[in-house]
C-alpha cells in the first residue's frame, strides 16, 4: 500500500481497547492491540499454527502521565503456543484436542517466542494460570516441558487461580506479584517526556499471560500485576488515600478492557470481573457471570461459525500447511448430525413393532439409537494421567494425529 502511495488515505485503526481516565492530577491509560495473524474466536481458532501465530494474541500497555513524563509498562497474553484445538460441537466444553508434539509444533513453538524476544526484549516471563487437572493440566504440562527447552523464556511460573486453599485469591495474587517482583523490576519500564520524541528510557522484556480462554483469568491477573507495578515504580510517593483512588481509576479501565476482549473473542463479556473492579467476588457480579456465560453459549454455537469464515475470507489466512486450520477443525460432524436426526425421525414414526407400544418407549429408543450412532461418529476417547495432579482425565483425540501425552 505504500508502494501506491495509499497510505495516506489510510486511517491508522487497532483492534482491541483503548481508554484514558484522569484522577487528579495523573492520567492514565489503557491501550489493548490485538494481532490479525491469527484472528478468530473462542472455539474455531485456539492455539498455535505453523508460523508461530496464537490465537487472541493481544499486547496491552498501561500508561502514566504526571508532571510531563509519560510511562508505561507493556505484557501481553495469548493462547497456549501448542497444536491444539478443540471441535465447536453443540456442548458448552468441548473436547480438547491436543497434538503429541512434533518437529513442526516445536519449530512454531521456538519461532513464536523469537518474535517475542526479537520485538520485546530476552527477558520473557511465561505465567500459565491454566489448571492443573484434566485436559487444562494436560497442556500446561506440555507447555511448561517446551519452555524449559527454549533459551528465549527466561521464566516459566504457574499460578493457581483456582486453589483449595482458604486464602481469597486477592492474597495470593499479592503473594504472586511477591515472588515476580525482581524479574518484573528487571524488565524496567518505557518513559519519556509529553514534548518529547526521543524516548528516556525503554522496557527490555515482556510478561505473556495465558490461561485457556485469556479472557477471564488472565485480565485478573494482568490486573493486578500491573497495578502493583505502577504502585511500586511508577507512583511511589503517593499516600495510601491517594493510591486507593488512582487504583479505583486502573480497575474501572481494566474491568472495560477485559470486558471488551472477551467480547470480541469469546462472544460475552469477561467473567470475574468483579474480581477486577473491587477486588472480591460480589453477588452482582456472579450473576453478571450467569449472563455473560449464556451470551457465550449462544454465540459458540450459532454465530462463531460462520463469523470465522468470513473472517478468514476477509483476510486472506486460509492455509493448506496450517495443521489445526478451520477445515480440520469442523470435519464432518455437521453431515453427521443432520443424518442423525432423520434417521432418529424414521424411526419415531415407523417402529410399529406392537401396537402396545408407548410412544415413550419408541422416544426413548429413537433417542438410544440416534445416540449410539453420534458416539461411534465421535473421535476416540483416550485416558490419560496428569504428571502434575497425578488424576486421571479423558481427553478425546483424532488416533490418526493427535495421540495422548505420555
């Protein structure tokens, strides 16, 4: 576009969020970008493809203006960079596919990360704060194997968002902040003057946040690791009273950040946003949860669909090489189903076997029936045993591609 001398009848655009607030005399600033090289929504486009793209890759930099200079400190979430997907059946969770690993998965893994080193800086800080149990286990026990691997991850940290512990998770998310602190310091900060190009100083690495959706759990903890920054390196000198009204400031635009997100890639807004806005759980905010979820499912199963395919039209990334792409995503389960239900038809109006039977009873073996053939049309079931909960979870996997981890 350049070449054609188009650019400057090109208006500079972001997909993501952008908000700016004032609490006395600071301003502050949310500014949230999120990549097209992957663009997709929650359950047509998760993962990694072969060119080291994730899926709701998104860079999101908090800024602070006071007194003429201007910082900002820079992290960034996306999906787990791993081949795995999981199929938009008609169900709220759909199975989890996961990729046992391979030349190419570990050539898009160490790609991924040299993009991030190579625009960030060396020091990439990884925190996973996907479950340990179950198919969430699964991958975060293949992600942190392959980031042990890679000399681009300074740090590979997993958090329990959801733990059996007794402390609310605003503690333990301070305990995390804690144990971060000297790795987060060392990445500094970016700084510069209002009336000033030239940039003082430059942030040197980046925090990557993931949990499986990075809608919900990854903009708590965004939240709260950012604001703690601020706290510390950027607004040192204020009193607690000060503080507690700039913080009121940064909750209000992170709660319209992960709002806003969510709602692009998962189809509701985030949950536990209440988590973010006042720092505790709320019965306000379960009930918000309650909404957005069934907006989520709506939009999982009737929309995301055929919104991916144009998507993927309007931007030209339909890839023949791409291993987890739309059209191995969605094989032939919609044919399968739509035979299902004629056949389950059929059977209701002809099993005429005796005349004493119910019309429950043909119901019920239609059903029974309609059911078997949906199970044997289903990719096999695998149980496998997670090496970090040591539990046992089924995950189902294509035999032919996707096998179980070890």
């Amino acid at each position: 576009m350049g070449k054609a001398g188009l650019s400057q009848y090109v208006r500079p655009m972001i997909f993501g969020f952008v908000s700016i607030t004032e609490v006395r005399d600071v301003k502050l600033a949310l500014v949230s970008r999120r990549r097209t090289d992957r663009a997709g929504f929650r359950f047509t486009t998760r993962g990694m493809d072969s060119d080291g793209s994730v899926a709701i890759a998104t860079e999101t930099e908090a800024f602070v203006e006071r007194a003429g200079v201007v910082t900002s400190f820079t992290t960034i979430r996306g999906s787990i960079p791993l081949f795995w997907m999981q199929f938009p059946l008609q169900m709220r969770k759909p199975r989890t596919m996961i990729h046992t690993g391979s030349r190419e998965e570990r050539a898009a893994f160490s790609t991924h990360f040299q993009k991030l080193s190579e625009e960030y800086g060396s020091r990439v800080v990884i925190l996973s704060t996907l479950n340990e149990a179950g198919a969430e286990g699964i991958l975060n026990l293949k992600y942190s194997r392959e980031a042990r691997r890679s000399e681009k991850i300074q740090l590979f940290k997993h958090f329990r968002f959801f733990s059996g512990e007794t402390a609310p998770v605003t503690e333990r998310l301070e305990d995390l902040y804690k144990d971060l602190k000297d790795v987060l310091s060392a990445q500094g900060l970016t700084q510069r003057t209002v009336h000033e190009t030239a940039i003082r100083k430059s942030q040197s690495g980046v925090l990557r946040l993931n949990c499986i959706d990075c809608c919900d759990r990854s903009n708590v903890t965004q939240a709260h690791l950012v604001n703690s920054v601020i706290r510390e390196f950027v607004l040192d000198d204020l009193n607690p009273t000060e503080w507690s009204e700039l913080e009121g400031g940064l909750r209000e635009l992170w709660y319209e950040n992960g709002k806003q997100i969510s709602e692009q890639y998962a189809g509701g807004a985030a949950l536990k946003g209440d988590l973010t806005h006042y720092g505790m759980r709320t019965f306000s905010g379960r009930w918000h949860d309650l909404k957005s979820l069934m907006n989520r499912d709506f939009s999982n199963r009737y929309s995301h669909g055929m919104l991916q395919d144009g998507l993927d039209l309007l931007l030209g990334v339909v890839k023949e090489h791409d291993p987890i792409h739309l059209e191995s995503r969605i094989r032939p389960y919609f044919p399968r189903i739509v035979i299902i239900v004629f056949v389950v038809a059929f059977v209701c109006k002809n099993l005429n076997f005796s005349r004493g039977l119910s019309v429950a009873f043909k119901l019920l073996s239609a059903m029974s029936f309609g059911g078997l053939l949906l199970v044997m049309s289903m990719p096999e079931a695998w149980t496998v045993k997670s090496a970090l909960g040591g539990t046992k979870a089924t995950v189902h996997l294509d035999p032919t591609t996707y096998l179980p981890l070890e």
